[in-house]
C-alpha cells in the first residue's frame, strides 16, 4: 500500500481519483472506485436538479462505505445553475469531500469547511493552484496538457508542471491527465505529486456508465485521436476526434465565433453518445491517455492491477537499477 498526504487527508487506501466526468460520474462507478479503495466521485450537474443529486449521493451511499466524494464544476454562464442549492444539497447529505473545478471555489469554501468538509480544487497551472492554496483549499488536484476536457491555455505538460507544483504548493496535491496505469502513478509520485486522477481510463470499465460501443471506440483509439476545440477563443477544450469536432476546429479555425458552433457543441448531444453508443453524435470528451487504454476490466481489478504493478515496479524494477556506491578512490 503507498500512504501518502492525499491518502491520509481522505482517508483512503490507494492514492487514485475518479475524478469528476460529466454524464459518466454516476452512484454505480463512484461506488465501485471507492469500494476499491481508491477516491469515486459523483459529478454534480450531472443531475439536472439539486434534489435528484440528493438522491443519487444516497443511492452511492448504498453501494458504498467507503469516502467518496462529489464533483461541483463552477463555470460562468447566461443561466447558470443554482450553485447554492447544490452546494447545500451537498452538504446536507453529509458528503465530506468535495472537489471543485472551474472559477474560484472562494464563494463556496464558507460553507463547506463550516460542515467539516474537505475540499480538492482542480486546476490547470500552478498560479491557479497557489491562488487555490491561498483562498483556503485543502488539496489540489493539476491538470497538465494531456488531459481531456479543459487543459487550460499554457500547454504545459505533466512532466513540467508536477515538478513545478511541487515547488510552489505545500498542501498535497495529485496530477491529472496522462494516467492509466501503475507506470503513470510511480512517475506522478517520483514528480512530488501525492497521487493521481484518472478519467478516461475510468471512462473504460465494466461499471461506466456509457456505451460499450464508446468503451471500444476509446480502446480502438490511439493517442493521436483527440482534437482540441475552442482555441481561437481561449477556451480550449480536448475532446474525441470525430466529424463533429473537426467541423468546430475548421469553422473556428477560419474565423467562425462560438454562435457558428454552438449547436455543434450542445451539451444534450454529448449525453447522446455516451448513452446510445453513436460516437459521430456530438463532441465528448477524453484523454490523449486513450493510447495506453486497451482493454475493459472491472473497476476493482484496475485498481488492483495498478497498484501491484506500481508495487513491483519500486520495489524490483526501480530498486534493481540501483548500484553501490562506488568505492572512494585513495
């Protein structure tokens, strides 16, 4: 077992996170990831209201008693959703770990550390990740470049920007995007991270909730298979390679504004390919990682398989390269 800050701060067995995907973060997968002792997380707006996130955080707790925790993404909008009433749905439920992303989570932390929970913001650059730190956060959860969904506008990859963080944070904090196995997890510790976030490898298990048709599009896929939409407007997003996503890229790529791709990109199409399995449907999102992914296993033997292996690798492989030191010369 490999205890680190972030393992002892949740209490937790394995230093993974599920972390937030909308329309995949559901009760059946959270409950399996912490069930194997790693951290599940329920996606907040997955919910379409407040009360059905209340009883789907009580539908979790009843296929788990392990920590688990709920996803609260907080993004600017014309309607935004009521935040308050799920911030309050989640506290009133007694979760005790939540993981923010997005804008600040300032507006929220009153509240939250009020009710004694413990909050993981997800950030994209290690200015964000201090300002996290300073605005009272207890973990951070970094994204580099290779994740899916948002990476931010620096384009700065793990290999940089773990080490980066672990100069400038002293809270813990894990690293996301690139992880799918036991040799991401020894690199992501070896960087100074206290862990490690996956989504798209969790995207690929028997209790994910999304087609299988999309699981088997991802396993197929390499890592070259992802584009990036909305750069022109700096709001970059890593999603699927698909006739979609390539028609936003084209149009703004030429010019085009957001109205030219708005119902390109309507969030109710992406719903529709994960739950019907037509993966030309809309744009979705998932990780360069999608290259390491190559089979479907349950979520328990992952993490099983992951944590052996990480095991094996310290104590033979890496341990192994290690030579006695050199005798002085005289």
């Amino acid at each position: 077992m490999f205890t680190t800050r972030f393992t002892q701060l949740l209490g937790i067995d394995h230093p993974i996170v599920q972390g937030g995907m909308q329309w995949v973060g559901r009760a059946e997968l959270a409950g399996a990831v912490s069930n194997a002792g790693a951290l599940g997380i329920i996606t907040g707006l997955t919910q379409p209201t407040p009360e059905a996130l209340v009883a789907e955080i009580a539908r979790c707790r009843s296929l788990t008693d392990r920590p688990f925790g709920v996803n609260l993404t907080i993004l600017p909008a014309i309607n935004p959703p009521p935040y308050a009433e799920y911030r309050q749905a989640i506290i009133e439920s007694g979760v005790k770990i939540v993981e923010t992303a997005g804008a600040n989570p300032v507006d929220h932390l009153p509240d939250f550390k009020a009710a004694g929970i413990t909050v993981v913001h997800k950030c994209t650059s290690v200015r964000h990740a201090v300002k996290a730190e300073k605005v009272g956060v207890d973990a951070v959860s970094i994204d580099g470049f290779e994740c899916a969904g948002h990476p931010g506008e620096d384009d700065i990859p793990g290999l940089v920007l773990i080490p980066r963080a672990a100069e400038e944070l002293t809270i813990p904090f894990i690293a996301s995007g690139g992880f799918a196995d036991a040799r991401g997890l020894v690199a992501a510790l070896a960087l100074g991270a206290d862990g490690v976030n996956m989504g798209t490898r969790f995207m690929c298990t028997q209790e994910s909730p999304i087609h299988d048709t999309v699981k088997q599009a991802i396993v197929a896929a390499s890592e070259l298979d992802t584009e990036l939409m909305f750069r022109p407007l700096r709001n970059t997003a890593r999603v699927a390679s698909n006739s979609v996503s390539r028609e936003v890229v084209q149009i703004l790529g030429a010019g085009g504004q957001f109205e030219d791709v708005r119902d390109l990109v309507a969030g109710a199409r992406g719903r529709t390919v994960y739950e019907r399995g037509d993966t030309e449907a809309g744009v979705w999102s998932v990780g360069m990682v999608q290259g390491l992914i190559h089979d479907v296993p349950t979520v328990g033997d992952l993490v099983e398989t992951i944590m052996r292996e990480a095991r094996e690798s310290v104590t033979g492989r890496l341990s192994g390269l290690l030579t006695q030191e050199p005798a002085a010369v005289r």
